[in-house]
C-alpha cells in the first residue's frame, strides 16, 4: 500500500514534466512500474477493501484532474493490472480483457484484430515476457503502423 | 438597518412566500426527499457523517435541509452542479430555481459514463477472506456497446476505509460494532471483474435493473452527490448490500432493505430486488452471469473427452511429452482445447500461490505452445453456462429449529435459532457446494428433569471441503474447518461442557458427483468445567448429496481420551424454507433428535 500510495505521489509529482516533454514512458514517469496489484488471495484479502474505497487514483472523478492520464498511461495501468489474463489472451489471439485494452488505447474495433495479430507475432518472439515489454510492443506497433485507427496517446 | 440586513430580510421574506407556496412541511416529508437525504426513519439520524453534504451540518433536519437547500441553490446556482440530484428534484416538485449552470466537472463525468442501463453485480462469497463470505454488491452502470466489452462499463462500489496494517482484532472488533468509516468509490469495471472473478476466483451475476432513460440519469446524479462522502461502516448491517440498495431506492422507491432482521446480506437484497415489480414490470430485466477463472477452468476441464483429460495430466507432470506423438498428434482444436485449460489450471495455481516458480515456468512453455497454434478460442468464456444458480434462488439464510430428543437417561425438546447462512446439508443452490457457513447458532433443550441447558452456542462454524472437480490434476481436496463455541464434551454426560476454538485441515475426495469423504486432524482449544485443555483429534467422515430433497452426513470423531463418537444426519427438504433433520450420536450411549427447521430473512 505504501509502495501504491509511492507511486501515486510520484505520478502526481511527475506529470508536469512529462507533460512538457509530451513523451510520457508511464512506467518510468508515472510510477506505474513501481504499483502493486492483489496476485493472490491473501493480498486480495486486504487490497480488496483498498479497491473498494476509490483511493486510488484510477478514479475517475479523481484522475481527470491529473496530468499522467494520457490513453497511454491509461492503457499503461490495463496492462500492470490484469497482465495475467492478458498474456493468455494474446497468446489465444482474442479476448475481453485484450479488446478492452485496445479499447482503452483509443484503437478503433474494427481495428483490434490486426493490432492483436501484429502484437502476437512480436511478444512471441520475446525471450523473457513481461508486462512494460506488452506494453512497449503495443506502443511501437500503433505508432509504425496503426496510427490512423488509434488515437494519439 | 444596513444595506445588508434590508437585503437579507427581503431575501427571506420571498423565500418564506415561495417556501410557504410549496408547503414546505410536507415536501420535506415527502419519502423520495428523504431518500435523498440518506435519512435513518428508525433512529431519526442521517447516515452520512461527512462536512459538505448537509447544509444544516451540525443540526441536521429534512426541514431545514430543505429549506436551507432551496436558500442556496438560488443564492448560488453554482452548487447545483453538486447536488444535480436535489435539482432535479426540487424543480420536479414545482420549486422554481435559477437555471442550473455548466457544470463542467459533472457534465465530463456524466458523458464518461454515457449509461444505457444500470446492473447490481453480485460477487459470490469467498471463503478465503471472513469479510466476504456472504459475497459481495456493487453497482454498475452499463454504457452503450461502443467498446464492445463491459469491462470498461463504470461500477460503484461501497466499502470500508481500512487503515494499512490493522491488526485482526481491530478489523473484526471495529467492523462489527464501528469504528470504520466507508464511501463509495467509482472505478472502471475492470478493476472489479479482474480482482473477484480472476484474483478471487469469484463468479459473477449482474442484475439489470429495468428503469427509464430518466430514471437512470437520476440514479447518475445522485450517486454523483455520494461520492467522496463518507458513511460509518457496520458489517452486519450498514454494509455495501445495505448502502448501494439504499441508492436504487432512491431511484425507485421500492423498498429493498426493509426486513424483520436487524442484519443485512447480499442475497436478501437480490431475493428482494429478483421478486420486486416496478412500474408494472419485473424491476429486474435480466440477469447475466460472469464465470470466474475457476468456473471458467472447469468447464473447459469438463469438456475434454477422457483421453484428453488424461493427457492433461500427463503434460501437466511431464511437459517434455509436448515434444510426444500423443500431443503430436492431436488436431489443431484439440491441442488449442489441451493448452487453454492446462494455460487456466496453471494461472489457477498462481493465483494460490502454489508452487510458483514450477507453474510460472510451466506457464510459459505453454504459452510457447500456444503461439505456435492459429488464433482462436475453443471455449469462449461467454458461452460458459453457470452450473451454479443466481443468488437469489439460495434459501433464506436465518433459522428456527424446534424439536425433539431422546437418550439413555433423558428426554427432552429442544429449540434453536441460527443467525446466518447455511449448513452443509442446506441445499447448495447459490452457494460453495460442500461447504458450511454458520454464524450464531444457539440450541437449547428443556428436559424432562425440568431443566433448561444450552446445548450449543457456535459463534462461527466454518468449513470448507473443496474437493476436486478435475481428477487427473492435483486441483483441491484440502479441506479445512474453524469453530468457535460452546458444546457438550461427552454425549452421556449432561453437565460436560467445552468452550473454546476447534481448527482443523485435512484431505477430501469426491467420490461421486455429489459426495465427498474425508480426514481431518483437528485440535481444540478451551476450557472445560475445569481445566483450560488442548486436544487433538481426528475426524473421519463422509458428506452426501442424493437428491434435491436428500442429504446425510456421516462422521466418526476422536480425541484419542474419551471413547470416539458417531454421528449421523440427514436431511429431508419439505420445501423451500422447511426441512426435517434425523441426528443420531452414539458414544457408550445412544441419542436420537428429529428436528424441524424452518428458514426465513
């Protein structure tokens, strides 16, 4: 929790400079590397009753007032959130939680195949998998080559 | 007189005259304003304990919060985009306010929600974790299919604010009788579906509610007005099941909390809100089920021919037949069907924290695999029926037992009350099949010496026997219990008595779809009439499920000091909220009882 409220700190704190750069890494510059998500039930014990506060700054109401709440960094926190169901889901080729992040992105839908599709074939060739390496693939994919079907970041 | 006081006497003279226009005494009264007001009728209180949202803070009354509201909406039209609930409302009531200004934190709000409908979730319980063992509700707004997903639909959740490192005692001590305060929160639905369906391993039940396009956009703005105040929290009965249906009243008027007991549950809310008619149609439109990770797991398991499901076992101890003709061999379908559920068994096992770094490493070898096949599921989550039924077909959850019993040396009737949820031969529509959740559990016998004992006091009696569904993988069959309570030590002893705390683990085994046996080691902690005592023992037993109607447990016990005891129970359901139990206890002695049950709340 301390790390989580760390790394909110950080994303509050960051968000000016990153602004000005306009080239926001959400893993560095937000501070979501640096989040922690329940993984297992004891965690889920306690951070379900985190969860259920709107403590965080996933809140809506909340984070429309920060600067780090780009689609990017959005799509940044999908990914650190759910990476588990994700992964499964990319290496499947489809699914609700992979839709969702394009979504997320701002990747129009009928665009979310080919980006699935582009992504696979990446993450499949990465020796060690890891949810920032997701992310990044996502990023260098849209930027060379779905740019028209997805919103700037 | 100044300027100023003329000003201020002129101001509330007019607001008299309007006030007076529109009786304010009984608007006031009037329910759908109290509604607003989050009014306690009962204990006339207000449940909401933070500065901004009553303007009469301090000596709060529906009167004068009313008319202090009209007094500041109109001084200030600003605060309308705070309260767009009371607008609404107040102007729908004939009270004339200034036009309500842009308000364009709400209006930002509001369109990031862009809501079609609205759906109370049930999450079903958790035995994990003491705080959700009755499950869990929150409300969902469901946005117009323009993502094509509902995992970025926005929910509103309801819970309590929990200090980092509170300790155990604190937590139960301050959740019971307060000392927490709560709110809601308003998160994107993901972060709810990701945490109870694949951390939890909860299922899912979204209940669509049938209102108006208007009716909707008020439930919008009045939970607007409720986020970021703040509530006290009481788990037994001012808890999220308790709060979120107070907001749908708001909306609908019908009352869903309202009840002969002084506790609230989840699935009470649902019987209530499942039976309930609005506007001359079923207030429910239609219910909709999430599998979680687990479900999803076993009935992808389930779909696998036998040869499958034995090579699922195969592959999951020795991963180097990937490399085999077994596996070789398969169609492109069946190895796609192979590896989603040994890729789901596995992420199972990471979620329980069970052999990590094997199944990590197993996880991705398999998902290796899988990028070597075409994209596609074989198993859409989305067509996965639910082998279990919705919340609100469970029985009621309180009992009331009558009956009575006969032994060596006595005879006796006996009464019983149990606060809450339901025993291992309740039938298990809506809940964790062979498990046991009871809460305050007293029975009482008036003999025919003319005396009146406390057979049993249970505080808590939990257990949970989670046997395996997928025979070919090492997937459950812990089992693993906790009583705390007061019982007889000796069953040919009357006046024998043990308090205290019983625990135990062991193996479980499912023999037929709807039976298990199984081993436990246990060891109690208490005291007797005499001595504070620690004894271990075991306990054998078998648990059966035979039909709708019938079921029995069977079980010997001992503690390795007195001789072992047999019990026996069945269970004879007479119809939804009856039954009839047959109990047998033999030690040196025999006892027989025949007991009534009747469920209700």
């Amino acid at each position: 929790m301390i790390k989580r409220f760390l790394a909110i700190a950080v994303l509050g704190t960051v968000t000016s400079q990153s602004a000005q750069a306009n080239q926001v890494n959400p893993w560095q510059d937000c501070g979501i590397g640096a989040m922690v998500f329940p993984n297992n039930g004891a965690a889920a014990a306690v951070s379900n009753i985190i969860w259920d506060l709107g403590t965080t700054a996933i809140s809506t109401k909340i984070s429309s007032a920060e600067d780090c709440s780009g689609t990017n960094v959005k799509t940044a926190m999908f990914i650190k959130q759910t990476y588990p169901s994700l992964e499964q889901e990319i290496a499947q080729g489809e699914g609700e939680y992979i839709s969702a992040m394009l979504s997320v992105r701002g990747c129009d839908i009928a665009s979310h195949s080919q980006i699935v599709a582009a992504v696979r074939g990446d993450f499949a060739q990465q020796a060690t998998r890891t949810a920032e390496g997701l992310y990044n693939l996502v990023e260098q994919n849209i930027a060379t080559d779905f740019t028209r079907q997805c919103s700037a970041s | 007189m100044n300027f100023t006081h003329l000003f201020t006497a002129i101001f509330f003279l007019l607001l008299s005259i309007t006030t007076k226009a529109y009786d304010l005494d009984a608007l006031s009264h009037h329910e759908q304003w109290l509604r607003l007001l989050h009014y306690n009728t009962e204990s006339d209180t207000f449940y909401i304990k933070s500065d901004g949202f009553y303007f009469s803070a301090g000596d709060v009354s529906a009167r004068r919060e009313l008319s202090l509201t009209i007094h500041n909406l109109s001084r200030n039209p600003n605060l309308q985009c705070k309260f767009p609930a009371r607008t609404r409302w107040l102007k729908s009531q004939g009270i004339k306010l200034p036009k309500k200004p842009i308000c364009n934190k709400f209006e930002t709000w509001k369109k990031a929600e862009s809501v079609d409908s609205v759906s109370l979730v049930f999450a079903s319980g958790y035995m994990s974790n003491p705080a959700s063992l009755y499950g869990h509700m929150l409300l969902k707004f469901n946005k117009s299919n323009t993502y094509g997903t509902h995992l970025l639909d926005h929910s509103i959740n309801y819970g309590a604010l929990v200090p980092e490192q509170e300790n155990g005692v604190s937590y139960i001590v301050k959740g019971i009788f307060g000392g927490y305060s709560a709110g809601f929160s308003d998160q994107l639905f993901y972060t709810h579906h990701h945490n109870y369906a694949s951390t939890e391993l909860r299922d899912l039940w979204e209940y669509e509610l049938s209102l108006s396009e208007s009716e909707t956009k008020f439930l919008l703005e009045h939970v607007w007005e409720l986020i970021e105040q703040r509530f006290d929290y009481y788990f037994i009965d001012e808890n999220c099941a308790y709060h979120i249906a107070k907001v749908i009243e708001v909306v609908t008027g019908k009352t869903l909390t309202h009840n002969l007991t002084p506790w609230v549950i989840p699935s009470t809310i649902f019987k209530k809100l499942s039976s309930a008619r609005y506007q001359n149609h079923p207030l429910v439109r239609e219910i909709k089920y999430t599998p979680s990770k687990s479900s999803e797991f076993h009935r992808s398991y389930t779909l696998l021919s036998e040869p499958l499901k034995e090579l699922v076992g195969q592959l999951y101890t020795q991963p180097a037949l990937f490399e085999d003709d077994k596996y070789e061999l398969l169609t492109i379908e069946q190895k796609k069907h192979v590896l989603e559920t040994l890729m789901s068994f596995v992420q199972l096992k990471i979620t329980e924290q069970e052999g990590i770094e094997f199944h990590q490493s197993l996880k991705k070898k398999l998902i290796n695999y899988r990028f070597k096949l075409p994209i596609g599921l074989t198993t859409p989550s989305n067509s996965i029926k639910p082998n279990v039924s919705a919340p609100h077909t469970a029985q009621n959850a309180s009992k009331l037992s009558a009956g009575v019993l006969s032994s060596h040396d006595i005879n006796a009737a006996t009464l019983g009350f149990r606060l809450t949820y339901f025993d291992a031969l309740n039938p298990d529509t809506a809940r964790v099949k062979f498990s046991n959740l009871e809460m305050i559990d007293i029975e009482l016998e008036v003999n025919n010496k003319s005396q009146l004992k406390v057979r049993k006091l249970d505080i808590i009696d939990l257990e949970s026997f989670n046997p395996s569904y997928a025979e070919t993988l090492p997937d459950g069959n812990w089992a693993w219990q906790l009583n705390v309570g007061f019982q007889r030590s000796y069953l040919d002893c009357h006046s024998c008595y043990f308090g205290g705390l019983s625990t135990g683990g062991g193996y479980s085994k499912r023999v037929k779809t709807s039976s298990i046996i199984y081993a436990l080691a246990n060891v109690e902690i208490g005291k007797n009439e005499h001595n504070w005592r620690v004894i271990p023992g075991i306990e054998l037993g078998i648990l059966s499920r035979v039909s709708d109607k019938l079921a029995f447990r069977s079980s010997v016990k001992s503690d390795f000091n007195s001789d072992p005891i047999l019990n026996f129970e069945a269970s004879f359901q007479l119809n939804d909220n009856n039954d009839l139990r047959l109990i047998f206890k033999q030690q040196n002695h025999n006892e027989v009882q025949l007991v009534f049950n009747y469920y209700w709340g």
